[in-house]
C-alpha cells in the first residue's frame, strides 16, 4: 500500500477517495475507527469475518491499493474529446461511387433526409460501427481527422457513439428515479441526488405527459421513454457522438431535444422525414438508393421559412395537446393559415 494511504485515518482517506467507503463497507461499520489509521483498523477486523469475507489480512492493505488504483482509472478514463467526425463517400447499392466528404463539428446539427428506404438509418449505422470500407456502403469514418485505432472501434466500456432508435422499450424493474441513479453511480458522478433531478426535470420538460420519479420504467409511454434517453444521454453519457432515428415519431418537444443535446457539445446527426426538423440544422444529407446524392447547406430562404414552419409547428403542437386532453377543435384553421401568409 502507498505509504501515504496506510498512515492516514479512515476519515481522511474516505474524503481523499469517496470510493473506498464501498470497500470500507464490505467489513461493516468502520465509522467507530475514523480517527484510527488502516493499519489499526485492518489489524483490529475479526479472523471469522475475514474468512466469510474471502480475505486474507496479510493482503488487505494491497488489496485497498488494488481498489482505489481501479476506481481511479475508471474515474479518469474518459472518452477522447472528439471534436468532429468526417464522412468520407464509399458508394451507393449500384455501385456509384459517392464523391463526397463531409465534416461534422462538436455542437452542429446535420440532417439525413430521403424517402423510406433509401440508406438514411445504413449511414447512421456506418457512423456508428466508425466503418473502414467494411461496411456494404464501403464509407470511411475519421475522428478528429484520423482514422479510430481499432480499441477505440471496438470498444464497449468507451462507446463514442450513443444512438437514440425509433422504438425504445425497457425490461428493468426499476423507478425512474432508481434507472437515473444507476447510471449516475455506474459513471462514477459524486452529484448523483442532483444530477438525477435533472435528468428528471429535463425530460418531464420534453415528454408530452410528464411522469413521476417513482413511476416504473417499463411502465413509460414510447414519448416518455424517448424523452428520458434524450436527458440521460445529454447529462450521463460520455459518448461525443448521437445519432437519431426519427425524433418526429417520438412525441416529444424536438426543438428542446436537440438543443439540450447541442448545448452539451454533443455532434448531433438525424435522420428525419419532418421539414421543420431538416431545417434546423446547418446542413443535410441527401440520401437515394443507398447513397448520398447531395449536401445541402441551409439558405437564407430556408431560414426565414423556418420561423413560418416554426409558428406551423407550434399551432399544430396545441392543436395536439387539445385533441390528447379531450377537447373540441373549433379553430378556423382556414383563418389561422391566412394569417400565417399562407392561403389555402
């Protein structure tokens, strides 16, 4: 053991390392010696409860370092900061070849677009995998420029990716509150009460009916248990990278889902059939018969007709929440449009 950890106390080594509670813990209430040091402490552990342990006391002391040099590194083992992610072109299911190269960057938004079919979900799956020509599609994934080295591709403890699917269904036996916490203990977060209370807050602000902590997880509607993902994936997950399929179908507040997702500096691509979506970002992706077919930045146009699809979206939004609450939908909608510049 370090020589610095065996001649401090209990109580200045729980609050050098809040982890060595847990294995402080596994021995029974250590709190009586605080004040004494490991040394005394492990020396003073009964031979019966040792044994029922499993340890052996001439190893406690290696074991404790054993421990703590664990949780550190898991502690410090972040996900490499990616700042962009390049797309080089393979070709599409003739054979085509994609002549393109495009560059996302930490807290854009680039939309794939394209009729039923046609490769928008295989492009997030190449994304995904960070392919190298071994895909069907043949297209390269760089990080930061380079080409990933094959821990990071392959990796299941430092996924750089998190994809948010059309359908997401839960089998734990959990609360909400409980799922939140799990995740926040398992990342390590010393915040977890807090940091739980907002993923919370957030994804009630998101979900079209909002929820209670307490409420089962398997018991969530598909707009509640996508509205939580998006909130635990923008506070808890350490993956640079998220990919959406279909948001539109999840009833949820889209807008709010991916600024949340933004202001984390997370690089955010969505495959989208809606045009208000499509238009919120800098770019999209033009996908046909398994192949990008075109890059399309957002014109000045497109951005005026953006708040008009804002204000559609809005009034669409409550005429939503009118009909789900039961109510009566006696808006001139003939009306409204003309209001809006848009005349039937």
């Amino acid at each position: 053991m370090k020589w610095f950890v065996s001649e401090i106390s209990l109580k200045e080594l729980c609050n050098r390392y809040p982890h060595a509670r847990d294995f402080l813990q596994a021995f029974g209430d250590y709190r009586q010696w605080e004040h004494g040091s490991i040394a005394e402490y492990f020396a003073a552990l009964d031979d019966s409860l040792l044994e029922s342990r499993g340890f052996r006391r001439e190893d406690l002391s290696v074991q404790l370092d054993l421990y703590l040099d664990f949780m550190q590194q898991l502690q410090e083992q972040a996900v490499d900061r990616v700042e962009a992610i390049t797309i080089i072109g393979g070709q599409d299911k003739a054979g085509n070849p994609e002549d393109c190269e495009i560059t996302v960057r930490a807290g854009d938004i680039v939309c794939i677009v394209g009729p039923t079919g046609a490769g928008k979900s295989r492009l997030l799956a190449d994304i995904e995998w960070l392919a190298q020509e071994d895909t069907p599609t043949g297209r390269r994934i760089l990080l930061n420029g380079k080409i990933p080295p094959p821990e990071m591709r392959f990796s299941v403890e430092r996924k750089l990716v998190a994809q948010l699917s059309q359908n997401m269904n839960f089998i734990m036996d959990l609360s909400v509150r409980e799922f939140i916490a799990m995740h926040a203990e398992s990342r390590m977060r010393e915040d977890v009460p807090a940091v739980t209370d907002t993923i919370l807050n957030e994804a009630n602000r998101l979900a079209g009916e909002p929820f209670q902590a307490d409420t089962p997880i398997t018991s969530l509607s598909g707009g509640q248990s996508r509205a939580l993902m998006i909130a635990d994936t923008a506070f808890l997950s350490t993956s640079p990278i998220v990919l959406i399929d279909e948001i539109e179908n999840a009833g949820i507040d889209r807008q709010n889902a991916l600024s949340l997702l933004v202001n984390q500096q997370k690089i955010v691509l969505m495959a989208t059939h809606d045009p208000y979506l499509a238009l919120l970002g800098k770019r999209r992706i033009v996908i046909g018969n398994g192949g990008i077919q075109n890059v399309l930045e957002t014109s000045r146009q497109e951005q005026d007709n953006l708040l008009v699809l804002q204000q559609l979206d809005h009034v669409l939004t409550g005429i939503r929440q009118t009909i789900r609450s039961g109510g009566r939908l006696d808006t001139n909608l003939t009306a409204l449009l003309n209001h809006l510049g848009k005349p039937v």
